[in-house]
C-alpha cells in the first residue's frame, strides 16, 4: 500500500510514518523542513502548495498538519480544505488527525465536549477550529475522506501498548472511565483504518484501553 503523510515531521506525523514503514507500506513523508521522519521516501514541499501530481497514486494520504499557535488555529480547516481540493474525484483516501473537543456528549448529537462547563478554557480555541475543520469535511463528498479524533488525554509521551477501542461520534470511556490515548497508540489506530477502509466520509475516535 503507498501511502502519503503530509505535515510528517510532527509527533503524531512521525509515529504514523514508523508504524505504517513497520507494516511494509511504501511511506512518503511530505515535510517542510528537513525530514525528521523514518521514511525512505521524502518530498519537501509546504503542505499548501501541494498539487494534484504531487499525491497521485496514492492509496491513502494523512493530513498530520496540527498547531498550537492561535493565530494559525484557522489552518486546521484551510490545509484539510485544500487536501480535499488536490484528491477531489479520485479513490485516494484522506485521513485527518483530528481532535476530542467536538466529540458529542448526548446521543442527540447537540452537544460537544468542547462545549461542557468542565472543558478548560485554554483549550476552546484549538478544540473549536478542529470542530470547524471537521464541520466542513462532512460537506463534502467528492473526496473519501475519515476524521480520527483522539481521546480527550491525548498522550504525547504515553507508552505503546498496542491495544485501543474503536468508537464513533460520541465521548467514550474505557472501562476505568477513562478517556486517554498515547500518540503511539493513536498512531496503530490510524494505519489500521487506513488497512481496513471501513469508515469513508465517517468521524471514528479512539480511546486506551
């Protein structure tokens, strides 16, 4: 399977790379600056100028682009909009490394966790352009795209246990009512559903176990 990871040289980028390569994929790594990632295979190109070219062939693409900056907050939506435009019509898949805060909290879909008193307030910003970005990828369905939102204790440094649970558009916990995932774990998650293809135009969360 050939697969595209762009924004690569981030934390989740980069553990997806290794898993994916550890599996046998054909991995390219798009980064910006100089590769830090386990890829054979690289393209420095600014994830904005990409074209069409640039990701034909691939089976699957994952759009790794994140950022802490809140004055970059609004490229959460703009680099997965144009990702959408470059593999419009064609059956390369796009993947997003999403977020929690728009995981909903009621079975009627109204209410998200970003929007629940106990959210912290330093996050709203972040968790609400990733809400945004997802919000404009369910307008589409030109493109075979899936939204991977993490759970809500996103691990930087967690251990890589190999073992998570699958969950859909709700807030889910795990058996000690827990809501945590560490990076490598989201990262097996992520080259599994991009094995699997189970979830096209679909926003899937996974949790620890």
């Amino acid at each position: 399977m050939k697969l595209a990871v762009v924004a690569a040289n981030g934390r989740v980028g980069r553990l997806v790379v290794k898993e994916a390569a550890d599996r046998g994929f054909d991995v390219t790594a798009f980064v910006r600056s100089e590769n830090k990632t386990a890829a054979a295979k690289v393209v420095q190109k600014d994830l904005m100028d990409l074209e069409r070219a640039d990701l034909a062939g691939f089976d699957a693409v994952v759009d790794a682009f994140g950022t802490w900056n809140p004055e970059e907050f609004s490229q959460q939506t703009a680099t997965s909009q144009h990702l959408c435009d470059v593999l419009s019509g064609t059956d390369t898949r796009l993947l997003i490394v999403g977020g929690a805060g728009s995981l909903y909290v009621n079975p009627e879909h109204t209410l998200q966790l970003l929007q629940t008193p106990d959210f912290p307030a330093e996050y709203v910003a972040m968790a609400t352009s990733q809400a945004d970005e997802l919000a404009a990828l369910r307008k589409r369905d030109d493109v075979k795209w899936t939204f991977v939102s993490p759970a809500a204790d996103f691990q930087a440094e967690g251990p890589r246990t190999g073992s998570y649970l699958l969950a859909g558009e709700e807030f889910t916990t795990n058996d000690r009512g827990e809501s945590a995932i560490s990076y490598a774990d989201y990262a097996i998650a992520m080259v599994d559903e991009i094995e699997s293809g189970d979830h096209i135009q679909q926003r899937i969360s996974v949790v620890g176990k």
